[in-house]
C-alpha cells in the first residue's frame, strides 16, 4: 500500500508553523471536478509574489535522492510542488536575522502545503519522498545569472550545517 498525503481543509496556519523568519507557506488555488483540475500557479495580486516575476524553472528529484544543500546571498526562491512529495529542510545562517541557527522541516506535497518562499541567507535542502520523480517549480526573485551565479553549495552531510538525519526504518 502507498502512503499518499491527504488533501485538508485546515487554515494553513494550523498545517505548518514557521519558525524561521521570512519563510511563507501558502497553498496554489485548486479548482476541479470529474474532468480534472486547474491550478493557479502566480497571482501577482497576491502579496506572496511582492518581489514580482521575473524567471520559472522545473525542477526534479529522484525517488529517495537529496537535493543540497544551496544557498542565495541576494534572491529568495518560490518553490510549488507540481507533483510528488517533498521534504524541504531549510537552516537560517543570516547573521542579522533573530532566527539565525533554527532548523526547519517542511512536507510539502501536490495534495497539500505546495508553496514555500525561502529568503536568500537561508540554505535548503530537498529529498523526495515517493516512489516517483517529485516535480516542482521554482520563481526565484531573479532570473539566473549563467556568468555569476547566485548560488553557494555544501555536500548534504557536513560539518557546518547541524542538521540530524533521521534513520530510514519505520516505527
């Protein structure tokens, strides 16, 4: 049997609480019936996009696989899971924020919490966690810089990021 996360009709208040300073989660507005369904992926009325819209790109993720850890000195990231499911940990290291050291986890999923906006300071790391390729979108606050990338990277196990894995098995 496959798990697969249940939609809910909780205020996203009550889903997720962040504990790091700038981070907003949000859900894309999901319209459908028998035919199927459509998702509204940018409103620009919306204060989540305040920064505007400037780039998008798909991203995926193997089944099982990480993802990280990256961090942008100078842009925030907008992801929405398309399809699959996600497990974002995200650290803060900016050192003007009241947060700076505080460790998050976030489950993000196409049947759930499916948008996250990470500031720049923050670094994250993904892992997919079914059993096919996760998709997402990213709308960073700027568009990609082949010449000079907005982007620092560290192996996801290392010394500087306090992060504890937790062990594969089950309860």
């Amino acid at each position: 049997m496959e798990y697969r996360q249940q939609p809910v009709d909780l205020p996203i208040e009550m889903l997720a609480r962040v504990l790091i300073s700038g981070v907003e989660i949000k859900n894309a507005h999901v319209l459908g019936d028998d035919r199927g369904q459509i998702t509204e992926l940018i409103d620009l009325e919306d204060k989540y996009w305040n920064s505007g819209f400037k780039y998008m790109y798909k991203g995926t993720c193997r089944p099982g696989k990480w993802k990280g850890w990256g961090v942008h000195d100078f842009h925030e990231d907008r992801y929405l899971v398309i399809s699959g499911e996600m497990l974002l940990v995200l650290f803060d290291d900016r050192n003007e924020s009241l947060t700076k050291g505080v460790i998050q986890e976030f489950y993000l999923s196409d049947t759930g919490v499916n948008q996250i906006k990470i500031p720049a300071g923050i670094w994250h790391l993904q892992k997919n966690l079914g059993k096919d390729d996760l998709i997402f979108l990213n709308s960073p606050s700027e568009a990609y810089n082949h010449k000079n990338p907005d982007k620092r990277r560290l192996p996801v196990v290392n010394d500087y990021i306090p992060y504890r894995f937790k062990p594969e098995i089950g309860w």
